[in-house]
C-alpha cells in the first residue's frame, strides 16, 4: 500500500491554504511550500484523512483537529539559555553596550513558551540592570504557549544550561520543576502577535526572533528584518537563530556584529 498522500483533486494546496487563511488567520503562504505541505499531509494521514480537502474538513469540524493543526504548523521548540555560548555573548558583549539612560526595552518575538524571555531577563538582571529598568515584550501566536510563559514553571530538561547558582538565585524547586522568582517574572509582558500580520512594536533596543522564520519563505523573511530594523532605536540589536542569516543585512541598514547579532547604527556613525 502506498503511505504517500497524492494532491486532492477537489482541494489542492493553494486552496487549502487560502481557506486556512480566512478560517484561522494563519497565512501559509509565507511559509515555505514543500515542508509545509509534507508536514500538513503527514497530519491529515493521522487523522484518517486521504486527501487536503478530507483534512480541512475535519479541521474545519472538530476543534481538537484545528487544535493539533495549530501546534503543527507553530513551531514550538526552546530551553532556557538555547545555545549558551550566544548567550553568554549576549549577556557580557552585547547588553552592555546597549542604552543605559532609560529603561531597557526588549523584544522576544515568537517566544514560545517563555525561555528566551527570561533568559534574558536572567541576564540583564546580571550585567546590574534591576528590574524596574528592564521592560520585556514576550509575543507568540499561540495562546497555549503564551499561558504557559506566564507560569513561569520550567521542567528539568529546559533547565540544562542554568548553573546551580542562576537556579539558586532566579528559581524556586516545585515538584521536580523550577518557577521563575517573582521579580524576575514581572519584567515580561506576554502577549499575542502574529509576525505575518500585526503591527511591530517600535522604540526597541534589542529584539530576538530565533529559529522562529526558518520555515518562512525568503520574500517573508527579508520583510520581517526590514520591519524589526525599523522598530530598534539607532544603537539597537537583533538577535537571530544559529541557523540563521539575513542575506541583505547591508542593504537593510544592518551592521553585522557578529555571528547572529545586527546592530542598527547611530545615524551619526557613532557605536
């Protein structure tokens, strides 16, 4: 028996991802085709599904099919300290160099459930910026993992990368977890934003959005680092994912850092 689903021949994938579109908000056409499509066919196999229009259907129907569907298409992977070299880098180069004058405004743009929002929180309150002078945006758009970021409450396996100390100072042990402290918690505001269609928050000075555009088509991906250049203050910094560049950073206004950090410039040159 062949496992491979054929295109539909009533629903293909164009028409499944405008009816997607207008059902759920969520433009698949700015994510790139061939992976999306083998992901959304792998999907409707398990749900018994033969063909695209059988799966929309069924998701169309059943909120638990749209539910699963919403997971599979927002990628949600993450730990906190993702790559602790980058990391490490981030908390001694780069947030120093930032503006100390007003309180630190920081983005993490498809946050998941949290990790990277207060992994950088951790370090800010490190390199002695105290948390009434650190104001964090944490966005996803997925509401599950933005009630999850709001817990604060991290398994063992997110934890691989925080020493004893950071646990010791940042957390609190509960039942084989660990709850981010309280005033490490109130620095971050979790809230919805799809990248594909809301408004960018503007007057930032540091944004990360990391592996978040990786299964974005190039055209979305060069909007997006043009619209997160245009939202950091002139000094500011993005932080992009490991597997990751922009192509046309230059163009863009871009000063490459180093690996996976971009500074906006000063307008006078200054750094």
């Amino acid at each position: 028996m062949n496992s491979t689903l054929a295109p539909a021949p009533d629903l293909d994938y164009a028409v499944f991802v405008r009816r997607v579109l207008k059902r759920t908000g969520i433009d698949l056409r700015s994510y790139k085709r061939k992976q999306m499509e083998r992901r959304l066919r792998s999907l409707a196999l398990r749900y018994g599904a033969s063909t695209l229009a059988e799966f929309y259907a069924k998701l169309d129907a059943d909120p638990s099919v749209l539910e699963e569907f919403r997971k599979r298409v927002t990628i949600n992977v993450s730990e906190l300290l993702r790559n602790p070299d980058k990391f490490d880098e981030l908390g001694k180069k780069i947030i120093p160099r930032l503006p100390s004058r007003a309180p630190l405004k920081v983005w993490s743009a498809g946050c998941s459930y949290g990790a990277e929002a207060y992994s950088v929180a951790i370090l800010a309150c490190e390199s002695s910026r105290s948390g009434d002078r650190t104001r964090i945006l944490a966005t996803d758009v997925d509401e599950e993992m933005l009630a999850r970021g709001r817990e604060g409450l991290f398994s063992e396996s997110d934890m691989k990368n925080v020493s004893p100390a950071r646990r010791r100072r940042f957390f609190t042990p509960e039942n084989g977890c660990y709850r981010i402290r309280p005033e490490t918690k109130q620095m971050i505001s979790f809230q919805h934003h799809d990248l594909l269609r809301d408004k960018f928050p503007s007057d930032l000075h540091l944004i990360l959005c990391r592996n978040v555009v990786i299964y974005f088509t190039e055209e979305a991906k060069q909007r997006l680092f043009r619209e997160f250049f245009e939202s950091l203050q002139p000094g500011g910094v993005l932080f992009i994912g490991s597997t990751e560049r922009i192509l046309d950073a230059n163009e863009i206004g871009f000063e490459h850092l180093s690996p996976f950090f971009y500074l906006k410039p000063l307008a006078d040159g200054r750094e």
